[in-house]
C-alpha cells in the first residue's frame, strides 16, 4: 500500500463536502460550525459512472466528507470514495469521512461457510480511497471498529435519545423497555438503567438468509405497562412487528418506538404505520423521503444528529478530546 501521510502535520481550517445522500445533514453541520459548504460538482453519467470535481484547492486543508450510505446504498458509497479519493488527488491535508449510517453493518462476521464478511470489505475501500479518519453512530455490531486500519469516531444516538425519552417516560404509565431482539439487550440495558426502567426482550431467531426472522418468546413482563421499543435501525420492519404483536399479546398498553437508523427499505415504513403504535421517534442519519414522512401524519418525532456531529468535527479540527463531551 502507498505510504500515508504525515499524521503530525496541522491539517488547516475545515472544509466540508456533502454527497447527494446527507445534503440537508450537512447543511446542519455546517450551520452549527459557522462554515459553508465546500463546492463539488457530482455529475452522473448516462453509463451510471459518476463524475467528481472540486470547486477549489483544498491541498493542506482538513476535509470532511458528510455522506450517508443508505438506499441507493451502491451509488452513495461510490460517491463517497470517490470524493475522498479526489481529495486526496489534491493533496488535502486530512480526509475524515462522516457517515452516519454505514451500509453493509449486518455482514461483520462468517456466521455459515462460504460468506463474506463485507463490511471489512467497506471499511477497507474506504482506507484506500485516502480516508485517515472517519467519524460515524451506532455500527450495528461493535467488532466492524476493528475492520478499520485508521482512527475513528464511533458516536452514539444514546447522548440524544437520553434526554428525549427522559421527558417521554414522565407521561407514560409504568413503562417499560423492551428490546427488539437480544443483539441489542445490552444497549437495551444502558437506556433502562438511565431511565431508571425495567427492561425486557424479544428472543429471536433468523430463518433464513433472508430478511425474515421468528418471534420465540418475550422475557419479561409488559402487562398493563407502557411500553418503549428501542433497535438500532428498522429495514424491513419485521422485528418491529414482531415486538409490537407479542407486547400486545403480553398485555402492554400503549407502545412507543424508537430506532436510529430509519433504513426502511420496501415497504416498511407502511408496514409501521399500520402497527398500533402511539409515538415513533427516529434520526436523521438517513433521510427520509416525504411519502414515507406522510405516511406517519403527527406519530412520528426525528432528532438532529447534525450538531452533534458538528461538535465533533470541530474537536476533532482542534484535536481535543471528544470524550470529555460525554463525561467519559
């Protein structure tokens, strides 16, 4: 591999560069930053094949890529690259690529013979295409930190749900939270113990290869409770459905759903809004389309991720700690 930078240099004032995917998000950070977008030109061919130029030198400057990698997943990535790759053709700096939601986050792991693991496939194009940083939320498996060979900033939608649902749970009856599947029980535990809640879970099983899982069983008890249903991302909807349909048959009352990454391919987002569900709560790691907004009329609340991120680039151009944010 061609060797890498100097990482001891000073990396110069910021300059942020939004894909078509985070234009909105990357308004919002630049906002809070003070700063204005960096100009590109992203043209894409009648060959599918895209077209990347910079509107200005960015060379010793520290450069950030804001760019998500949901649906179209294959042509938000590639714009990634290549835009890091273009910024490192004109001698920028540092590259640090803001992705908030990571495609591919389900494939970290050999789990059957004769499968990828197609996340370290990302992570490593990503390091090719001149990234020497990056700065992304909630992975959905911890272990893909360790597919990249550079330094990054793993965040956590937690430090913005947390205050939310604080205030939430004062208008709800004996809530509960129940985590979707036991994947996320752990995380399931660090928002019940904030909220001073007891928790619960769905077991579950995946059938197939598929986007199709089986509900088991619900460990815990949710009769005659509010219920708070906390997952990492939807996609298909399925596990959602699944939660919701057996708090229901457990005796639950009203049910609330919170999810960060809002991924919802299909027609999940149809599949959700038929559930009997009094609130849903979301991000704005992944935009969400106007027909699928509609679709949830007054149910469904979307935080700002932006001036986290923000602060974080700002210390990040600064090099002070991030941590220090969060107390840890």
């Amino acid at each position: 591999m061609a060797a890498r930078r100097q990482s001891n240099s000073l990396y110069g004032d910021i300059h942020l560069f939004a894909g078509t995917a985070s234009q909105d998000l990357a308004r919002e950070i630049a906002d809070y930053l003070g700063e204005e977008l960096s100009g590109v030109t992203i043209h894409e061919f009648e060959n599918e094949n895209l077209f990347i130029k910079l509107h200005s030198s960015v060379r010793g400057q520290d450069c950030y890529v804001i760019q998500t990698t949901s649906s179209p997943v294959h042509r938000n990535l590639m714009e990634l690259l290549i835009i890091a790759q273009t910024l490192m053709l004109d001698s920028a700096g540092r590259i640090t690529l803001v992705f908030p939601y990571m495609c591919y986050g389900r494939s970290d792991r050999k789990d059957q013979p004769r499968v990828p693991i197609t996340a370290k496939l990302v992570a490593d194009m990503m390091v090719v295409a001149g990234a020497d940083r990056y700065i992304t939320m909630d992975m959905h498996a911890g272990q893909i930190q360790g597919f990249f060979d550079i330094p990054g900033d793993v965040l956590s939608a937690y430090h913005i749900l947390k205050p939310y649902l604080k205030e939430c749970i004062k208008k709800m009856r004996n809530p509960v939270l129940l985590t979707a599947d036991l994947g996320f029980a752990k995380h399931g535990r660090r928002y019940a113990m904030a909220l001073d809640i007891p928790l619960s879970f769905i077991e579950k099983r995946r059938t197939d290869n598929e986007d199709h899982t089986e509900a088991l069983n619900l460990i815990g008890d949710v009769n005659g409770r509010d219920v708070l249903i906390i997952d990492d991302e939807i996609d298909t909807g399925g596990s959602i459905v699944e939660a919701v349909t057996e708090a229901r048959a457990n005796g639950a009352r009203d049910i609330y759903v919170v999810f960060i990454h809002p991924v919802l391919s299909a027609n999940a987002a149809e599949r959700l809004a038929a559930l009997p569900v009094k609130h849903f709560t979301t991000t704005n790691s992944i935009p969400m389309p106007d027909e699928k907004l509609k679709l949830f009329g007054n149910r469904l609340t979307i935080l700002s991720i932006g001036p986290l991120l923000g602060e974080v680039i700002k210390r990040a151009n600064e090099g002070t700690s991030v941590g220090a944010m969060f107390n840890e």
